[in-house]
C-alpha cells in the first residue's frame, strides 16, 4: 500500500522519513513519491496492508540504473499501524522489517528486480550496473538496521 497511507505512528513516520534520507544518500537526483498506487478499485483489490511502498524517479532514464524509477515495498510482520497491528509490547513500535523488494521501472515495464531473498542479486531484463548493485544492496542493508534500531537484522547478502 501507498507508504502515505499507511503511517499511523510517530515512530513509523520517523522511520520512512528516515528510509527517504537513506535512498537520497546513495541516489541524490532521485525524487520521493510516498503515493505510488492510483487510488481504484483495481489497485485497492490488490493492497497489501503488510507492504509499505514507496517511489523513487529519476530526472530522466538513467543508463546506471537501466531505469526512470525505482519501487520500494517493505514488507513488514503484520500492518503498519492502526487495527491489527501486531502488539510489540511498546506504544509506538515499528513492526518488524521481513524483507525488501526494489524494482526498476520505466514508462512501459519492469526492467530489474532486487529482493532481500537468496544473494541479493537483481534479475530482470536490464539489469543495472554493478555500482548500482552495490548501493541498492547498501540501501537495503541500512533498511534492516533502521527496523532493528542499528542492531543489524539484514539477512545475509553474498555480494556479486
């Protein structure tokens, strides 16, 4: 679900801020879209209230990143906030961070896709360079920490 839509919490709004900031260090030029989804009965039969998701878009295609704009979804243990989060014993609590998914996009399709599962290696039909590679597997990596409060969580990831 659109990342705007689903920060309940002071916590967690500090969190995706924080998220934002993150991405930014590796990739200045990018622009953040905290609403990705169109809001339709399409889209919304297919929310996923565990996912925060968020966007990023380039000034233009960028040879790098194969891509114009890159998708980030969290995917976290149980809701964002609000009814049905899970209860961490703590007001406030950041759900727990399962895992990340990153694509890249342009204007017709997906172009790459890099998930917290396996070596952390991007599979698609363009794939970005390998500079690239490294700084969205940093990003990644810095995600689990920011859940984890600076206790590194991050699954393994085998560096190509």
């Amino acid at each position: 679900m659109n990342a705007a839509e689903q920060v309940r919490s002071v916590e967690l709004a500090q969190a995706l801020a924080s998220a934002l900031t993150l991405f930014r260090g590796h990739f200045p030029a990018a622009r953040a879209n905290l609403t990705p989804w169109r809001d339709d009965p399409l889209t919304r039969a297919y929310a996923e209230a565990e996912s925060l998701d968020l966007s990023f878009h380039f000034p233009g295609w960028s040879p790098r990143t194969q891509c114009r704009s890159v998708l980030v979804q969290l995917r976290l243990d149980g809701p964002a906030g609000g009814p049905g989060a899970p209860d961490l014993g703590l007001v406030g609590a950041r759900p727990r961070l399962l895992g990340v998914v990153v694509r890249g996009l342009t204007y017709e399709s997906e172009r790459w896709r890099l998930a917290t599962v396996g070596d952390w290696s991007p599979s698609g039909s363009h794939l970005p360079q390998p500079e690239v590679t490294e700084k969205l597997q940093a990003f990644c990596r810095e995600l689990f920490d920011l859940f984890t409060g600076g206790a590194s969580a991050a699954p393994d990831c085998k560096a190509a």
